[in-house]
C-alpha cells in the first residue's frame, strides 16, 4: 500500500474506532482480542472472562460506569480482585471488553435493501436502543473503542448498506463514525433530560418567557419560528427528524 493510501487508511480507523471524538486508550487490540480467552498467568480461576464482563456490564447498567471498579466486579463473581486481573489487567481493557459484549446485541444479519439512506437509518435506530438500554455507552463511545468482534460485525452490516453510494472506502467509514457520533450525542442528550424532567409549572414558565420575547419586535426569526406549528415532542419522533435530516442531507457526490 502507497504511504497516501495508508494515510487514508489510518484516518478512517481512527474515525471509526474514536466516533469522531477525542481521547483513546493504551488497549493493544490485536492483543485483546485475537488472543484465546484464557487467564496470563497462575492458577485458572473458576470463573470466565465472559462472567466477568457481563458482571460489569450488568453493574454499569444498574449504578453507572463509575461504580464499575474491579473489586466490585470482583466482588459480583465470587473472586479475589487479584484473579481478575489476569483476565482483565486493568479497568481500560474492561471497558473495551464491555463495550463490545453489548455490541453482541446489535443485529447484523440484516441484508441491504439497496435503499443506502433507509438502512443507514435503521442502523441508526438500532445503536440507539442499545444505548437506551446501557445508558453508560453514549459517553463511553466517545472516548474508547477498538473494535471487537461483535462491533466490526455490525460494522460489516453499515459498510454494506453504503455500498450503493459509490463512496471509497474512507468516505464510508466517515459517514459511519458521523452517524455514530449523532447518535451517541442524541441519546445522551434524551437520557440528561430524562433524568431532570421539569415540572408542568417550568415548562409553562418557558414557553410565557419565549412568548414574551417573541413579541417585543426584536426577535422576528424567533417569532416566525414559534409561530410555526408544533411537531411531535416524544423522543423518538424528534430522533427519527433529527436522523432524516443528517442522513437526508448526506453528499455522496
């Protein structure tokens, strides 16, 4: 391969891998994952690296990332934290592993249906009930990834809806780690004002405010905008707006 062609290479895995964002781990990949499930060193514990994993994960799920420490997983499987380690040296590999033990749950079977813009969108909403349902994933994709193997099937699955784009292969990765990145910030977004839902009397508050604002002459996009009429508030109507406008709007040219 040319030195532009592994630039480019380089750039779209680091696109993917990063979802657009900032930050990284010291997690060697090839070594997490293409080597056998089995412990580094010492006696073989009497647990599995996918016990291990699911008990983290089930802990994130039910108190947040932050109390996934290894003595509390530790703990969940009847095991000296010492043990663990063997199976997960540190918290940053633990994570990894956990991310892509969840990404097991993304179908990827699902074959294109040649409308590249319809199936972008369904993988769109189906990384969003993902992390509707592990709340802890929005931030954490934005921070750490190295592909699994559960995450590169589904990666598979995107790529493939792409196909009828015509895009080189850079492109698709882009626009996958584009989509990803919405998608991770929407839901954070949804789970933030989920977990501080104004009361009636704030809402009615706002809304007399911008009202009053609206009218004072100063403001004329905004009135014309409050003027408009309403749309569907439920977060998955505003998802489903919000993901045909970026999917929509994509240039493929």
């Amino acid at each position: 391969m040319s030195s532009a062609g592994r630039t480019g290479a380089e750039k779209g895995v680091r696109d993917v891998t990063r979802g657009g964002g900032s930050g990284g781990t010291g997690v060697d990949p090839q070594q997490l994952w293409l080597t056998p499930d089995r412990p580094r060193r010492g006696r073989r514990p009497g647990f599995s690296r996918a016990a291990i994993i699911a008990a983290a994960v089930a802990l994130a799920d039910a108190e947040g990332l932050d109390a996934v420490t290894m003595r509390r997983v530790a703990a969940e499987v009847g095991a000296g934290v010492m043990s663990l380690y063997s199976y997960a040296p540190d918290k940053d590999t633990l994570l990894e592993l956990m991310l892509d033990h969840v990404s097991g749950e993304l179908p990827t079977a699902t074959p294109p249906t040649g409308d590249w813009r319809a199936d972008l969108k369904a993988v769109a909403h189906d990384q969003r009930a993902l992390m509707l349902r592990h709340p802890w994933l929005p931030a954490t994709l934005t921070t750490r990834r190295t592909l699994g193997p559960n995450a590169l099937a589904f990666l598979e699955r995107a790529l493939a809806a792409l196909r009828p784009t015509g895009l080189d292969g850079a492109a698709k990765l882009e626009v996958f780690a584009q989509l990803t990145s919405f998608v991770a910030g929407h839901v954070g977004y949804e789970l933030s004002q989920a977990g501080s839902a104004r009361s009636p009397e704030r809402t009615a508050a706002e809304t007399r405010y911008l009202t009053t604002v609206a009218a004072d002459g100063n403001h004329p996009e905004l009135a014309e905008a409050l003027a408009a009429p309403g749309r569907p508030l439920t977060p998955e109507a505003m998802f489903t707006r919000f993901l045909n406008r970026l999917v929509d709007g994509l240039d493929t040219d």
